[in-house]
C-alpha cells in the first residue's frame, strides 16, 4: 500500500471511531489501538505535509457537541494531551523540557477513564458545567451535574470567577451493579465504566443521571480571579482547600523517578475507585508552562503515558448457557483461572452464535483474555496452533437448558430465545407482563408482590394467579387481609378483559396491542384462532408471514396448550370483548387528529377496528379518512395537500351510525396555527 492510500485509510478508520467514541458514546476501536494509528498517520503527515487534508483528526482537538444541549465557549481551551507508549519517550520528554526551563519538576497523577468537564463558580457559587466537547465549544450539562455529590455547590472562598477542570467517572463498584442490572433486564451491558459516564452525563432526564452515582476528580485550575499561584501543586492543595475531590498526585523531579511512578500506578490502580488508561505527566511551574506554550492540538509542558491492555492465555474448560429474562439464550466460557488486571478471571461472555462462529471457540481451546475497558473479561483470540485433537466447532442447544422448549433465532438479530410459554427463567417478566395495565391490568399485582409469589413457589405460570387464595396473599410482606382481598377481587375481575387484552397478555412475539384486537376482531374466540392455518393468518391485514408463524410456533406449543387448558379452567374468557360489528368499514384506513369530544382516542379507534377498518398514525394517499377534531394541526394540512376525505367529528359518528359515506366534499375545520397540536392525538 502507497502512503497516500494509508493516510486515506488511517483518517477513515479514525474519524469513524472518533465519532463513534465521543457523539455516539459506542466505541469500536480501543483507546490503545486509536493512539497508535494516530501516531502512524503524524507521522506519515510529517513526511508529507502536502497530503494533510481538513478532515484528519490530527487537526482536531475532539469531537464536535451534541446538539441535544447548550453549547457553551470555554473561556480557557481544555486541552488534550500528546500520547506516549514508552519510559524512553518519558524520558525524551524530560530531556526537552530541561533544555527549555531551568531545575524543572514535575506532578505525575493517574489519567482517569471518564469525561472531561468544566465547573465555573461566581462568587463562590456554581453557576454552570459543560463538557469537553471539542476542547473550544462543548454542552452544557450543569443539571446532571448537580447529581454528582462530590461537586461542592458553594465553595469556603467566594473568588468573582473561578473554573476548574475535572474527570467525570463512574466507580467501579457502581458500574459493576448497573451492568448486572441491564444483564437482568436484558439490555446491553456498558462496555466500559468510561463509555457509561459519558452517556449517563448526556441524558436529558437529569434524575437517570442522579440515579447512575456519578463521581469527580478535579485535576487543574483553569481560571482563578483574585488569586495568583506559582505552581500546579499549589492550585491542586487550593482546591482540595475549598472542598473539591482532588486527583492524587506526586511531586517528582528525573525520568527515572517519573518512570518509577508511572509503573506503581499501573500496579497499583485495581486500588483506585475508578478506571484509569495510563499516567499524566505535567511541568510543574506556571509561569514555565506559559513560555513554552501550546501546539494547535495540546500543550507543550505535558505528556499522557498510555498502558497497553494487558492479555492473558487461558484454557477453555467449558461452555455454559443461561437463559435471560426474555429468553435470550447467552453463552458463557468458563476457562482455567487466571490473574488479569488485577482479579481473577474465570469466566467470559460469549456474546451469541455468531461471535463463537467468527472466532470458532471450542472447548478445549486456549485462548487469549483480556478486560474491555480493564473491567469486562472477553476473548480477544483463539490460539488454533495449540488446539488439541477431537474438539469439534460449538453450536447452542436447539432446546431450552431451563425448560425444555425449542430455541429459535430472532429473524432480525442475532439473539436465540427459548420459546417456551411457562419457562422459568422467563417468570417473572412473563407475569409482570400479563398482569400490566395494558394487558390483564390487575391493579396491585405489581413486580414486587410478582417476586414474592415466585420465590414462595405459589405460582408458576400466569394461569396460577386466578387459583391464589387471599390466605396465601395475606402471608405476603406488606400485604394483609385487606389488601390480599383487594387482590384476588382484581384477579377476578380480569378473567373477563376480553381475547384482545388476553392474546396481548400472553407474550406471544410480535403481538402487540393492535395484533390483539385484529385477531380477536377477525376469529372472535381462541378457539377458532387456534384452528387457523398460517396462510388463514397471513390473509388478515397487518398480520405478516413473519407474525404468523410466530402464532402457529406458540400454539402448538405444549407448554402454551397447558397454559390455556389452565386459564379455561379459571374461566378466563377466551372470546372477544366487542364482538365485530361487521364490515361497514372494510378496506377503509382512518386518520384521526386534534381534539375529539365525543370520543377517546382508544374509543374511536375500536370502533373503528369493529367495523373491519384500519387506524393509521399518519396521512398517506392510502388514507381513506382523516376525522379532524378542535386544533387539529400537520395531518389536517396534509390531508389538504393530498385531497384526502376530512370528516367532522359530527360526521364519523353519522358514519358510525349507518349514515353511509358521507360526499368527498365535506367541510373541514381549519387547521391550527400550532403544527403539533393535532400530533399529539395521533392514534399511533
């Protein structure tokens, strides 16, 4: 490969990351790997300055702020720092900075793994904090850091103005427990205690952020009026002095006592509360510091060493799968332990298939570790010359390790889920579900009481709620007979939500809401939706070939016929609530917006669905109808564009009475000054 094509390819795989990492907060490459592709393409730049273009990132300082906040101008630049790999280029340092100042010191503090910020006080009070951004312009983020209790709100010392630079982080013992939480609810776990602080300060609720346990290390004065300092350690015992939490740091002088720090810090940071990618090494004087200035990218006066990720081999003893709590069927490797920054590993996730089929993981393989973000153990390689003989490629069982059900592959992902009805890792979110305010909507049988029942054994399946006796639901913790029989009359009172709310209720994929009422609309009783063939139901509107095989797949599951034999036997009912009141409205697709009187939303829409229509969320040329209520707003104007049918709330209900369709021509109310009025009442 030519330079030229290099240079192409390093600010293309660089920009990518770059954007991935700092607007996305979804890092692709590692820290470690970005840094030594940007020192490849300076240097290829520095050989040929003619080939530098306006997009390489080493003509930027960051990455560009979001637009979800504020921007906000930093008053003094927050810079970065020039990455070095090794104690020679420590000391390189030390030796030009000699030859610049006189008798120089030095501080050496570890590089904390988080987002950089600025707080500003006035007169001693905090006023605003924003991001780095791109190290000129950055968001403004002073709610969510209000969150963070570390950040004194007054400060001892009322100085006019006052900014000091700090690092944002997760600790670890919270990062650990936020994971675990997502792991258990099915979500995907952060990468790294750095990449969950950055999007926990971006969140736009601020009690999310307050909720993630955010904390702060101060590490530098930007701006002091009224105060004047002659060194760095100087403004750090300052601001430790007005209640900030400090970065540690130590006051050396020679490169081999800094080289000395450098190693005791990778050694010892398992200590430290939070993540850290290497050491910071800064010229001590200020007034040093400010003759020697700054390049268009970062100061001159300091260097960032960055530790290599440390890799470990380990033999693989065994593959294990646990079922989620939607599910998901999640392959773990449990290998020979091994020490890898500073724990011991004995396990690591396997992600799904697909990561097993593309490294081909095999029991019986040694393979090498190491920790994403220095936190989570992942296999990075599978060392093939040293597999032994007779191991054979690893696939997931084709039936559920918990309940025995088949096992099939999401069609739009990679996940592969159990699809058993009554499988008991699935309980708990299983009957969460069927008992929520859309579905069965059982007041007070919330998540709570949910997980008392299933660790007392009193219910297995949602079919078991309707047999509880208000004996066993007293026993409860803060239950009682009052409530328990307040209970069981709600549990009652559900068996006759209807099949709509019923086929809703039992987690059947891709059957939502809407899918719920068209087919209990179109078969009117279970019975008869269990009969139907998969081109019966691929013949109803909005029911697709995908959709329906999930429907057959979950009838003809035995666990789901035992389920429904047991709701029979609590007298659910299995047939529709609103009978179909024909087809008046078959072919017919309806828009409604703006604020209707005589009818909610959920209303007009199953009356709609009764009579064989369709409700639809926006306005198209396949809309038949547009109902337009008081301050409708875009989809009445739209209607207008496209000579779509508008009716008046007055004449929908003529239609609804077996008026007939009213002439093309019918008047229209004007449409609202405010385009989002009528959005809000949009069915869907």
């Amino acid at each position: 490969m030519d330079y030229r094509s290099e240079m192409a390819q390093l600010r293309q795989e660089l920009n990518e990351a770059g954007y991935r990492y700092y607007v996305l907060d979804d890092p692709t490459m590692s820290d470690y790997d970005y840094d030594h592709k940007l020192r490849r393409l300076e240097e290829l730049e520095a050989a040929h300055p003619e080939e530098i273009t306006p997009d390489s990132p080493t003509q930027r300082v960051g990455g560009a702020p979001l637009d979800s906040f504020q921007q906000v101008t930093h008053p003094v630049p927050l810079e970065s720092l020039q990455d070095v790999f090794s104690p020679e280029e420590v000391s390189e340092f030390t030796q030009r900075m000699a030859q610049a100042v006189e008798s120089p010191a030095y501080t050496v503090e570890p590089k904390v793994d988080g987002l950089s910020v600025a707080l500003e006080y006035r007169d001693g009070v905090f006023v605003q904090g924003a991001t780095r951004g791109d190290g000129r312009v950055g968001e403004d983020v002073t709610e969510n850091l209000r969150t963070i209790r570390s950040i004194p709100m007054v400060l001892p010392e009322k100085l006019p103005r006052l900014i000091v630079r700090g690092e944002v982080f997760m600790p670890k013992v919270v990062f650990h427990k936020l994971n675990q939480q997502r792991e258990e609810r099915e979500e995907a776990p952060f990468a790294n205690p750095r990449n969950a602080a950055a999007g926990s300060l971006r969140q736009l609720d601020s009690k999310i952020c307050a909720q993630r346990r955010l904390d702060i290390r101060v590490f530098n004065l930007q701006l002091a009026e009224g105060r004047t300092f002659s060194t760095h350690a100087e403004t750090l015992e300052y601001l430790a002095s007005q209640g900030f939490q400090m970065i540690p740091f130590k006051r050396l002088t020679g490169d081999e006592a800094i080289n000395a720090e450098i190693a005791r810090l990778n050694e010892d940071r398992e200590d430290l509360p939070f993540d850290m990618d290497g050491a910071v090494v800064k010229l001590d004087s200020l007034s040093d510091r400010a003759a020697l200035g700054s390049t268009a990218k970062c100061p001159r006066w300091a260097i960032a060493y960055k530790y290599p990720p440390e890799r470990k081999p380990s033999k693989v003893l065994d593959i294990v799968v646990q079922v989620g709590r939607t599910g998901v069927l999640t392959p773990k490797v449990i290998v020979e332990p091994v020490r890898l920054a500073g724990t011991t590993v004995t396990n690591a996730t396997l992600h799904n298939q697909d990561f097993i089929d593309e490294k081909d993981i095999r029991i019986g393989d040694t393979v090498v570790l190491q920790k994403a973000g220095e936190i989570i153990p992942e296999v990075v390689e599978v060392l093939t010359d040293l597999r032994p003989e007779g191991t054979v490629p690893y696939h997931l069982p084709e039936l559920c390790p918990v309940c025995g059900a088949p096992v099939a592959r999401d069609p739009d992902g990679a996940a592969i889920r159990c699809t058993g009805a009554e499988c008991p890792a699935q309980l708990h979110r299983n009957l969460t579900h069927f008992a929520s305010r859309d579905a069965m909507d059982i007041e007070g049988l919330g998540p709570a009481v949910m997980a008392q029942l299933i660790d007392r054994g009193l219910v297995k399946s949602p079919a078991d709620l309707y047999f509880l006796r208000e004996e066993e639901l007293a026993a409860l913790d803060r239950m009682g007979e009052k409530s328990a029989a307040n209970l069981v009359a709600a549990i009652a009172a559900s068996r006759d939500r209807g099949l709509e709310r019923l086929l809703y209720a039992l987690g059947i994929r891709q059957v939502g809401q809407k899918a719920g009422k068209v087919l209990a609309a179109h078969f009117g009783t279970f019975d008869a939706l269990a009969a139907a063939t998969e081109e019966e139901l691929t013949a109803i509107d909005d029911v697709g070939a995908i959709t329906a095989a999930y429907i057959r797949e979950w009838l003809q599951n035995p666990q789901s016929k035992h389920l429904m034999d047991r709701l029979r036997e609590a007298g659910v009912s299995l047939e529709a609530a609103q009978k179909p009141a024909g087809d008046q409205f078959k072919g017919l697709t309806f828009v409604l917006t703006g604020a209707l009187e005589r009818f909610t939303r959920e209303e007009a829409g199953a009356l709609i669905e009764a009579r064989g229509g369709k409700v639809s969320g926006s306005v198209s040329k396949k809309t038949s109808y547009v109902v337009a209520g008081e301050n409708a707003g875009s989809k009445l104007r739209k209607a207008n564009e496209l000579a779509i049918p508008v009716l008046t709330e007055e004449e929908f209900a003529a239609m609804l009475g077996g008026g007939g369709t009213p002439e093309s021509g019918a008047s229209a109310p004007e449409a609202a000054s405010d385009p989002g009025d009528g959005e809000q009442l949009s069915l869907l």
